[in-house]
C-alpha cells in the first residue's frame, strides 16, 4: 500500500502556515495544493496524520455561542408571571406581610428554577439530536473509502463529493464535474458549474453531476467561517400556544370583571384599597399560567426523548404537536414501503454471452465509492457469482455516473493493454446505443414490460471496444422487496384515521405490483392528478379521495401532490430522502426525512427518521396525540379552576363582605397546585384513534360548565359551614375551610379532568399520583401546624371537606363531564358541516 506521504508519519506536517494563506491555496494548482497539504489522492491520509491534523486544527466546526447559564437563569425572573410575583413581593412588603413575602419569594425561585432545570435538560435533548443529524462524508483515508462525520475531515482528507450532498468543508475539486448551488452562500440563484480546480464553498449543495475533492480549509478558516449545520433547532412559536394565549386573555377579562366589582363593592363598603391589592393580584394571578412554560417544556421534551428512543428524532419540539393533527401521509415507497435494497434477481444473456459476462460488464459500469444501490447491487452480484476470480487485474480510466438525461451509466476501462467500454443503464437507451433496430428494441421492451408488471427493474448491459460500438451482452431484473411489516403498519395508520399515499417514480406496473401487495391497490399515474388539476376544481380533490397513491412520480411533483392535499383541507405529512423534496418538506405540515435522506431533505424536514419503514412514523403520530391529550388536560383544569377561585373569592365578598380566603393561603394554593400540574407531562393518556384538532371550542364549554358547577358546589359547602359550623364569627377557621376546600377540588378536579371518559378508566401515572398526594398530604398537614392565617379545623371537619370534594368531582362532575362530552361528539357526528377547503400554500 502507498503511503500519502513518506515524511508524512515520520515528522507530521505543520499545516498552520498552509491554511493561513487562503487566497494562495485556494489559486494554487491542483498538483501544488496536493504537494502543500502533502497528500496521496489515490490513498488519502494516514490515520496518524489524521490525529495530528485534528489536533493541530481541531475540529471542521464553528464554536457556537452559548448564552451564560447565569444570565439564562436571571431571564426567568423576567415576564409577565414573574412581573407579577414581583410586584406582590413589594407590596408585602410595604404592608409588612413578610410571610407572604416569603412564600412569594420562594414561588418566584422555585419557578425560576424548574424552567431554567427543564430548559437546559431540553436543549440537552435537542443537542443530542444535533449530534446524531450532523453531515457526513465520504473520505478516502488508508486508501479505502468510508463515512465519517463531516465535523471530523482535516485538510488534506481526500473526500467524494455527489449529487445531493452538502459540501462539508472548503473543497478543491480533483476530479469529475459539479454543478453547485451557492444561492444559501452568495444569494446568486443561477448554479455553479465546477470543474477540476475549482473550489468548492463549504455549505453549498452539489445539485448534479460527482467527483473528488481534497479539504483544503476547515471549520472557521473556511471562506464563510463557518461548517454546515443544517439542522435548526429554534423553536417556532406551537399553535397550542396561540390557544393558549387567547383563553388566557379571556381569562383575564373574567378574572378583571369579578376584580372591578369587587373593588367597587370594597370602595362603597369603605374598604381601605391598601388591604385589597394583595388579595387583588393573587387573584388575578390566578388566571396567570405561572407553571406553563416549564410544562410544555416538559411535555415537548419527553416526549422528543421518547421518540428518539424509538429511532425518530425531532429537530424542532413541536413536531410532534404537529403529528397529533396529521390525517394524511404521503411516502416513498423506496426505502420506506419496501427494503431499500436492491438486489439481482434475475440475469439473460444474449447472443454468445454467458451469465458472468453480463455480470462482469455490468460490475465495471459500477463504483463502489458511489454506494448507488444499483451500483452496488451489481457489484455485491458479481463478488457472489466470483465473476473476477482468476481474471487479469482490470484498471479503471474513467467513470461517467447515471444522468437523468444520459440515462445509463459508463465506464471506460484497461485489461491486458486493451481498453474496454462498458455500460448499464435502460433498456432502450442501452439498445439504442448498440445500434439494434426498432423491431429488436420493441420485442426487448416487452420482455421489460412482463418482468416490471411483477416488480422488476430491469436494465441492459453492454460492452465493446472504448472507440465503436458496443454490444448488447444481457438483460439483469433486479427487485426491492416490500418490508415485512409493510401492509401491516399500513392498515395499522388507516385505523387511526392517517391515509397514505403512496408516491413512486416507478412506472405503473411496478407500483401495482407493489401496492397490492401492502394494501393500497389503487394506483394512478401522477399525469392524471395534474390533468385533473386544469379541469373544475372538485376534480382533482375526487381523484386525491379515491386513490392509495401515484406512479411515475417526479421529486418536483411531490410538491403539487402535498399543494393538492392540503387545498382539499387536509393535514399533511411527507416523507422524502433527496434534494428536490425539499419544497415539498417544508410544505408539507409534518416534513419527515428518511433514514437514507440526503443531508438537504434532513435540513428541511421537522422530522428524521433514523431506521427505515412506517414503525416509527406510527410512534410519532401516537406520540403526537399522546402529547395533545397531556395539555388538553391543562387547558381544561386551568379555565375551570380559575373560574372556580376568582368566582367564588369574589361572590363570597360581595355575598359576605370578607375575603373568605387570606392572601397568605391563596399564595400557598398557587404554589401547590400548579407544579402539581407539571406532572401532567408525564401523564398515562391513550393516543386518540383519530386525528386531533385544535378547534376546542366544545371543550372551552365543558371546562367553562365544570367550572360553574365546581363553584356553585364550594358555594353551597361554604354556606353550610358559615350557617351551621360559625364560620362567620372566626375568620382564621374561615381562611383555613376555604383553602382546604380549594385545595381539594384542585386535586380531584385534575384527576376527572385527565380523563375523557369515566375517570376509573386509566390509572394516573406514577409521577402525577404522588406530586397530587403530596399536593393534598402538605396542604393538611400545613393547617394542621396553625402557620399564619390557617387555623387548625377538628379531624373530621378536615375529613368531611376531603369527601365532599372527592364525591363533586369524581362523582357528579366527572358524570357531567362524560355527558357532555359524548353529547358533543354526537353533535359532531351529526351537525358537522363540510369544511371549506383551504386555499394553496403559495
């Protein structure tokens, strides 16, 4: 074996002073940028000179700037809920409350805390997923070809450059031609066309044509002093916080209402104002959602976790938001219904050829360093049938890979001193080139046509003289087998309300052959959508409901495929693996790049798959919905509580003329109860078998209802004991009575909530019971001790308040919620009007 360099391991080669002069490297000449770097392009670099490179120039990345974690964490004590912490803080102190300055205090720490604890342990999971999406490279090291993670190439490495690919580094192009776009670098939309010599800029995308380049500059010392990182993590603002937003402002007004007639009623009543602003902005504070962020930080966090887990990895938290309200799939079908692995299944030979002939010219017309799938099944063919064995060694000259215009691929090569070209490619193209006439052409395509109506490809393979014309040696049949769990994943998505369609550039036997075989039987050709498209409007959205997918399907068509889809009102995810699925990616709702996508399909995609098929796809979509179920349940107990404490505070003032409620007491109840609700991220939900939707207006009603039953509920228990119990002459047993009852319908109320039907149904999740147990437990055992303001009640007091809210919620407010939440669904059911579809994405 040749070594990159013989100095090059005795006395490693210091490069600073190359890498310095960019303009000079960049200008040099092939031959002299390969003497400065000291490097064979036919070995590459040794591994020793590798490590001594990596050391000395470190790694092909641009530091990133990470914000200080102490200032991230004094940005928490910034915002609207912490403003309002705040602002009680100094008002308690202004009256001498410094009881509740504490307890204030520690709610604003607390919360500071979990957020900063939450968001550093999201970004943990999100780097963890950069790391796994990073680009890769085809490297020449040892003089044998391998991937590596771009982030790893030094100057000097000797790397292969295709179709598709992100140019890792600031590349010199050795060999082969390039077309380049540079339009995300210098803005120009028109591609570069590169040849030996020229440079290629790190961070540009090679559009057509392959060849191979040496690194001559890495991570910052590159021309844009910067690597590409293509996966961009920045959070998006999530549709669930545009809900959550408008029923938070409704909140408010509801709370500002209750408030204006309660400081009205104060002022008649000569209340001093001094000692109702405390109480005043705890109970708007109330509709604040103090715990909110750290919440759907968790929940997103989980549940991205959780998916990585099972081979999907989120680039962006909202994907799986996202997924929960999918109804509509479109998939390759290489790669993600079948096995993505090509293999020959069948060789003709024709006229005087045998078998290994055919083999053996179709294996020269192949490169390994491609790792084409056709190319390598050719190769893996011919290293099974020993076609080289006990041949004389073949040289490679030149190698023309496959070309959507040329359609074949050629190579030129030497054995025994002679030169010999060889090709494979279609079969008319190949048999044009040999110059065979029409009727021959005509009666090889139907042998074509029989073997692709079983799921065949087939190509021709041919060979000759390097001047001439060559001759038509074989027919090779090569098949991609459906994965086993094909049909069943499919019929496993069609259950839980997600069609799929199935998208190929197969001809339309092979994806009949295909289809039917997976449970989707009805495939048209793609010219059918777009003639539909020129006619009424309603034709195509007909054509889209009737099928399981189209065939002959170009990259670019995809984009009119998703562009159909979503014009008929429907949520749709697309899977891609190539550059030109990058429109229809970011088009589609839920972009979902495979596991052998192209590093531009992974950068537009909000979603990468890490194993191939339909599995994980089914674990995003269940996901998804699992995660929707989680916060439906906040937003449900967060609009029926508030409602709950700022009515009833307020109509027990205007009812009784006190705060039935210390604003020690309710500052505790906050504390206690809304990181409780933290713990809904981690709660047991089953994934509904039907897409979600964020149109909840009929659950704002039953939360708004449950709401107004809790309170008539505490209102009526209250009385009882003001009537009955002399709750009016001791306002400490009052405070007390009311927080324990509040506190109590707060637990109960979130476990009738988290569940759509009977609350029995499923069991909480471990974490949820204990943080509720411990809400409960700490609550009593607090009015038991007589801190300020809470004055210890009889045992049985205590106990009669616990079951009367046990039985109002778990009893006949959870039967009042499954009333109204099946009486909503009927409604559905019945009343739904049809949807107007939505106009196109421009």
């Amino acid at each position: 074996m040749q070594k990159a360099s013989g100095k090059a391991e005795a006395q490693p080669v210091p490069l600073k002073s190359i890498t310095a002069k960019v303009p000079d490297i960049a200008t040099a000449s092939v031959s002299d940028t390969l003497a400065a770097l000291h490097v064979n392009p036919d070995t590459g670099l040794a591994r020793a000179e590798v490590d001594t490179r990596l050391n000395e120039e470190g790694y092909n990345e641009v530091a990133e700037k990470v914000k200080h974690p102490v200032l991230k964490f004094l940005g928490k004590f910034w915002g609207v809920s912490a403003w309002m912490l705040e602002l009680i803080m100094v008002l308690s102190v202004v009256l001498g409350n410094y009881s509740d300055l504490a307890v204030v205090g520690a709610l604003l720490v607390v919360n500071a805390v979990l957020g900063f604890m939450q968001e550093h342990r999201a970004e943990g999971v999100v780097e963890a997923l950069r790391k796994q999406l990073q680009v890769s490279a085809r490297v020449r090291r040892d003089s044998s070809w391998q991937v590596i993670p771009a982030r790893e190439l030094v100057p000097g490495d000797i790397v292969r450059v295709r179709s598709g690919d992100v140019i890792p580094a600031d590349v010199k192009l050795l060999t082969g031609a390039l077309s380049v776009d540079q339009s995300t670098l210098t803005g120009e939309s028109n591609d570069a066309d590169k040849a030996p010599g020229d440079v290629l800029s790190s961070g540009s995308v090679a559009r057509r044509g392959e060849g191979n380049g040496v690194v001559i500059l890495t991570g910052a010392r590159t021309y844009f002093g910067r690597t590409t990182e293509l996966v961009q993590v920045a959070r998006p603002k999530l549709h669930i916080e545009a809900v959550v937003a408008k029923i938070v402002r409704w909140l408010f007004v509801i709370v500002g209402v209750l408030l204006g007639v309660v400081v009205a009623l104060s002022v008649i009543r000569g209340v001093p104002m001094i000692e109702m602003m405390p109480l005043t902005l705890v109970l708007l504070m109330s509709a604040v959602p103090v715990a909110l962020p750290v919440m759907f930080t968790v929940s997103m966090a989980l549940g991205s976790k959780e998916l990585a887990k099972r081979g999907v990895l989120v680039t962006r938290l909202s994907a799986a938001e996202d997924a929960a309200t999918m109804d509509m799939l479109c998939v390759d079908k290489t790669g993600t219904i079948t096995m993505n692995q090509l293999a020959v299944t069948g060789v003709i030979p024709l006229e005087k050829a045998t078998e290994a002939d055919v083999l053996f010219a179709g294996a020269l017309a192949s490169q390994e360093a491609n790792q084409d799938t056709i190319d390598l099944a050719f190769l893996t063919a011919a290293k099974e049938h020993h076609v080289f064995d006990g041949l004389p060694a073949v040289t490679p000259i030149s190698f023309a890979p496959f070309d959507a215009k040329s359609r074949r691929t050629e190579a030129v090569v030497e054995q025994n001193g002679q030169r010999l070209c060889v090709m494979k490619g279609a079969v008319r193209t190949i048999a044009e080139a040999c110059g065979l006439r029409p009727p021959e052409i005509v009666a090889l395509e139907q042998r074509v046509s029989a073997a692709a109506a079983k799921g065949y490809r087939t190509l021709a393979v041919a060979r000759g003289p390097e001047k001439g014309i060559p001759a038509l040696v074989g027919l090779v049949s090569l098949y991609d087998p459906p994965r086993s769990d094909a049909k069943q994943l499919i019929a496993a998505l069609l259950d839980i309300g997600v069609q799929v369609k199935m998208l190929t550039g197969d001809a339309l036997p092979v994806a009949l052959e295909i289809g039917s075989g997976v449970g989707l039987p009805n495939i048209r050709r793609v010219g059918d959508l777009k003639a539909a498209g020129t006619g009424t409007g309603s034709e195509a959205i007909d054509l889209l409901a009737s099928v399981d997918g189209f065939a002959e399907v170009y990259p670019e068509d995809k984009y009119i495929v998703v562009q159909h889809l979503q014009t008929a009102g429907h949520v749709t995810g697309m899977t891609g693996d190539g550059v030109n699925d990058a429109p229809a990616l970011r088009q589609a709702e839920v972009g979902i790049a495979v596991s052998t996508a192209t590093d531009v399909a992974k950068g537009a995609a909000s979603v990468v798959l890490t194993e191939p098929g339909l599995t994980n796809i089914l674990t995003l979509v269940q996901q998804g919905r699992t995660i929707y179920q989680r916060i439906l349940t906040w937003i449900i107990n967060k609009i029926s509580r508030t409602i709950l404490k700022a009515a009833f505070v307020s109509i027990a003032f205007v009812v009784t003329g006190k705060f039935v409620v210390s604003a020690f007491a309710m500052l505790l109840l906050v504390f206690l109860t809304d990181f409780a609700k933290i713990s809904l991220a981690t709660d047991n939900v089953r994934p509904s078998k039907k897409p979600e939707t964020w149109n909840i207006g009929g659950f704002i009603t039953v939360s708004v209802v449950l709401g107004i039953a809790m309170l008539a509920e505490t209102l009526f228990l209250l009385w009882v004991g003001w009537t009955r119990f002399g709750l009016s002459t001791d306002n400490n047993a009052l405070y007390t009575f009311s927080f324990l009852l509040l506190l109590y319908f707060a637990v109960f109320s979130v476990v009738s909530a988290r569940e759509r039907h009977w609350f029995w149904s499923t069991l909480p999740s471990k974490a949820l019971m204990l943080a509720l147990a411990a809400d409960a437990i700490t609550g009593t055992l607090l009015t038991f001790v007589g801190i300020k303001g809470l004055t210890p009640l009889p045992w049985w007091a205590t106990l009669a308040v616990f079951a009367y809210a046990m039985v109002s919620c778990l009893v006949l407010n959870d039967a009042l919620k499954v009333a109204m939440i099946k009486w909503r669904i009927l409604n559905v059911m019945v009343l739904k009007p049809v949807p107007t579809p939505a106009p196109a994405k421009e």
